[in-house]
C-alpha cells in the first residue's frame, strides 16, 4: 500500500510538472511569436491573416501564401516578404488553428473548408483575384480552393506540395498518437512542448535535409508555435486526415484551368514528390512542373530566388492569357 501510495505521488508530480512545463514554453514562444497581422471574422471564425503592402510600382499580381503543415504565416513570410517588398500585396495567412486563427470545430480539418476561409479571406480584403501560392501540406489547400473558388483565383504556385493519396497513408507516429481519443490531450498537453522543445534543431534539420538550415530560419518562421497544445492537435488533425481528403480531392484536380506551376526538391525527404508533383503536372493540363536540383523540403528558403522566378514567369502568363 505503502508502494501505491509514493507512486502515485511521484506520479501526480511527474504530471504536474510535466504540465508547467508546458505552460511555461507556451508562454515564452507566444511572448517570442506574437500576433504581429489582423483579424478578421470568416465564415464565423476568427483569421489571423499579416498584409504587406503593395508599392506605387508593383508589378505582380496579389499572392497568398498558404504554410504547411507545423507552419504558420510568419513562415512564408519569413522567405518571401522582404525579397518581393513593395511588388505585390501579399497576404500570409494563418491556417484554421495553426499560428493565431481560431478554430471552430472537426470539420476546419478538412482541405474543403479550410479552401472557404481563404475564399472568405479574399473576399473580405476586396481582392477579387490572387495568385495561390501554397507550400507541402498548404499545396493541397491550395488545390481545393483552386477546385471550390475557381473565380477567385487568377494562378497557382505549388511548393513541395502535397496533393495526392501516397501509398500506405502512412504519417509520422506523433500525429498518430495525438489523434487517439482522450490519449492524444494528454499527450499533446504534457510531452509535446518538453519534448519538441529539445528535438526542435533536429526537427529543423530533418525538414531541410539534404539543405542546410539557413541561420535565420527559426527566428522568421516562428514555427516554434506549434508546440503549444491547442495548434500541435489541430495540425496532427490536419495532417492524419489529409491522406483520405486528397483521395476525394484530386479526382477533382483536372478541372483546374488556373496558370499553375510546380515547384519539387528532387532530395525531399518529407513528402514522395513523384507522387505529388508528377501526378499535379499530370491532372492540371498546361501546368509547369519545375524540378529543384539538390533541394529538400524547404525550398521557401533555399531556392527562394527561382521561387520569385517561376512566381514572374507565372504573371507574365497570366498578363497575357484571355480572361
């Protein structure tokens, strides 16, 4: 009895412990990573969305740049915004429960409705078309919102995206276990900040393998964020759902007449490019599919400048093709 008694104590200290932790890394990332953007009400939810703005000689159309998965808007905004400064309006956008947007409910999971807060997102900043630019798990958000808002979208960059069933469906074991009933809370409100706090620079490297991480990286992209309970069961949502969302999906893809481009890493490590690059190029009729030589995942922040190229190259299409 004895025995039961100090486990159970070391038990409740292990916990308690292990949930200040918590909240003490939660609090320090969010004091780090503040909202620095606007919010907005779409479709009942509040968008955490940051603008930069066009100057007197802007040359490109509006972009929206949709992040990834354990991503948010300060992410491509961190690659983007300084080398593009002054030649479009661009708007990086927090995904439903990731960064600073709410989250209403299960359904904010699904590629479909996170493709109307974007579509909503638009409509409410008056802009009537943008090109889509979406980055690994944002590619296939970007995807749906080129199938569901067709109107809205004048053309598509797709970055290391995914987009297609990929075989075995499988993700990686975290996000498993944060998606099992009652388990994954604990989970994700006691192991995963102490424990991503240490495996973060791994984590890092893992991403832009074979690249190395640029110095910077973790400063602008604030992905920090996603070691807080609430987002970090969100993106595990996100993620363990997507693989039967793209089985719904991408039969829908080659409706898709957008000026679309797509940009692959040949050394990704994270997603099965030829899965989802080749099988874009093969459903969206008259899409570019652009190969990376030597580029991992994160060609955000490696290859940004033949990013911004292909990015030109796609206005100029669209300056030129009839409406």
């Amino acid at each position: 009895m004895a025995f039961l008694k100090i486990a159970a104590a070391l038990l409740l200290v292990l916990v308690l412990g292990l949930a200040l932790a918590t909240e003490l890394i939660k609090r320090r990332v969010e004091a780090r990573f503040p909202p620095i953007g606007k919010f907005v009400s779409v479709n009942g939810n509040m968008i955490h969305y940051i603008e930069v703005e066009a100057g007197a000689d802007a040359d490109l159309p509006p972009l929206l740049f949709i992040h990834g998965a354990s991503g948010n808007a300060r992410e491509l905004m961190g690659a983007f915004a300084e080398p593009l400064k002054g030649r479009a309006r661009m708007i990086f956008v927090d995904r439903p429960g990731a960064g600073y947007s709410g989250r209403k409910g299960d359904a904010d999971r699904m590629p479909e409705t996170q493709a109307d807060y974007f579509s909503g997102l638009l409509k409410e900043l008056k802009i009537d078309k943008a090109i889509i630019i979406g980055h690994s798990l944002g590619g296939g958000m970007t995807a749906a919102l080129a199938v569901r808002h067709p109107e809205q979208v004048a053309g598509l960059v797709f970055i290391a995206a995914a987009t297609h069933p990929w075989p075995g469906g499988d993700v990686d074991w975290t996000y498993d276990v944060a998606n099992l009933p009652v388990i994954g809370w604990w989970f994700a409100h006691l192991v995963v900040a102490p424990a991503g706090h240490f495996k973060y620079p791994r984590a890092l490297e893992n991403v832009f393998r074979p690249d190395k991480v640029p110095a910077d990286n973790a400063a602008l992209s604030g992905t920090r964020l996603v070691l807080r309970p609430d987002n970090f069961l969100a993106n595990a949502a996100d993620v363990g759902s997507f693989w039967e969302a793209s089985k719904r999906l991408s039969p829908l893809y080659p409706s898709i007449t957008a000026p679309t481009v797509i940009l692959s890493g040949d050394g990704d490590e994270v997603v099965l490019e030829h899965v989802h690059s080749d099988g874009l190029h093969r459903d969206i009729k008259g899409s570019r599919l652009v190969w990376l030589k030597g580029a991992g995942h994160m060609p955000t922040y490696t290859r940004t400048a033949e990013i911004i190229g292909e990015i030109e190259r796609l206005a100029a299409e669209i300056r030129i093709r009839p409406n």
